[in-house]
C-alpha cells in the first residue's frame, strides 16, 4: 500500500487535479485556520476564523459522503469499515458544531466544543491521509482519480456550508438534502448569520430535522 499521500509529490497523488491533491490542499488549510485560531486574540478576528473552517470543513465532508466514500466502497475490498470510521467522525463533529452554533463567543462551554471538533478534525485528516485515501489510491489509477477529483470539487462548491446532525452520511439521503440546504446555509453566510447565532442555529437545527424527513420519505419511495 502507498505511504502516507501526506509526503508524496503532487505528481504521485496523480496531479493537482487529482481527488488526492486536492484533499490534501484542504486538509493543509483547516490545519492552517485551526493554528490561525490558536493564536489570535481578537474576538471578531476569531470568531471569523471559525466562520471560514466551518464553511471549508462542512463543504469538504458532504463532497466526500456524497462522491468519494462511494468510490472508496465500490473499489477498496474493506471500504465499509474504512469509511463507516470516518463517518462516526464526521457525525461527532457535526454535533458538536450545532452547539458551537448556540453558544455565544467567549463561553467556556463552548470553547471546550471547539477543542473537541479541532481534535476531531486533526485526527479525521490522520485517518483519511494515513490509511483510507492510500488505499483508494492503491485501487485507482491517475486518470480515474483525476475524474474523480472534478466530480468531488463539483459537489464541494455547490455543498452545505453548516453542520447538519439529523441529514444522513451517505447518498441518496444526503444528495436529496444537499441543493435546499445548501441555499439556506449560503444565504445565512451573506448575513453573517454563523457561529454563536442561537436563534439561527435552533432555526437551522429544526430546517434540517424537516428536510431529513422528506429525504427519509423520497429514499422509502425509491426503494418500493
């Protein structure tokens, strides 16, 4: 199996393109903000900070549920349990920042939440760049897994931007969800309606406990 696609070349990851190098570009800019967050000490300043990690790690790990987990079940013989780990991780970093999103800034509470999604994150970027993407790239050559990198960064630009407990991990529940919302997320992003909103996050909580719902109705019709 390929080593670590953290120490390999642009090229061995089969490109800029490639699903590979282009996960690995968001992994180093969540390290990055997540650093950023550490040593501010502004509380606007921080606060922004969280408001873009947020919208680059929720973006990131719909493109990976609804295009690249898929592709790693479909090609790499223990897909599932790879996958399913990564899933928990992201479910728990879901939970945990919808309540990041009630608390206001500056509450201990809710800066211990924090902690616990930094940790979360660092150690999904471990699992995904150690273990899980070298296996896909043992499966895949360079041009599938550049095919599959445009198709990933497809859903990216197009995905939520907030965290969502109640919408399923996995395709067709969460591609159902994806198009409402996202439009509801990018429109609380324009009023700057973000971490540390209550309200909003209570209003967002209950959007997407509904639209879960429908999602569960439309996934039970196709299955008839």
């Amino acid at each position: 199996m390929p080593g670590t696609i953290r120490e390999q070349t642009v090229a061995e990851l089969g490109g800029r393109d490639s699903v590979l190098a282009r996960q690995r570009r968001d992994h180093a800019e969540m390290d990055r903000l997540m650093d950023r967050y550490d040593t501010v000490t502004d509380p606007g300043e921080r606060d922004e900070v969280l408001r873009q990690l947020v919208r680059l790690v929720f973006g990131h790990a719909f493109a990976e549920e609804t295009v690249l987990w898929p592709a790693v079940r479909r090609s790499v013989p223990d897909g599932e349990a790879l996958t399913a780990r990564v899933e928990e991780e992201h479910q728990e970093i879901n939970r945990l920042t919808s309540e990041i999103e009630r608390l206001p800034p500056g509450d201990d509470a809710r800066e211990e939440r924090v902690r616990q999604v930094f940790n979360l994150i660092r150690q999904d970027i471990r699992d995904e760049e150690d273990t899980l993407l070298p296996r896909l790239q043992e499966a895949l050559d360079a041009p599938r897994l550049r095919r599959l990198g445009t198709a990933w960064e497809s859903v990216r630009r197009t995905a939520p931007t907030h965290p969502h407990p109640a919408v399923p991990r996995r395709p067709p529940g969460n591609a159902l969800l994806g198009v409402p919302l996202s439009g509801y997320d990018r429109f609380r992003d324009v009023l700057g309606a973000g971490t540390g909103t209550a309200t909003t996050g209570r209003r967002a909580g209950a959007l997407a406990a509904l639209l879960a719902v429908v999602a569960a109705a439309a996934v039970a019709r196709r299955r008839r």
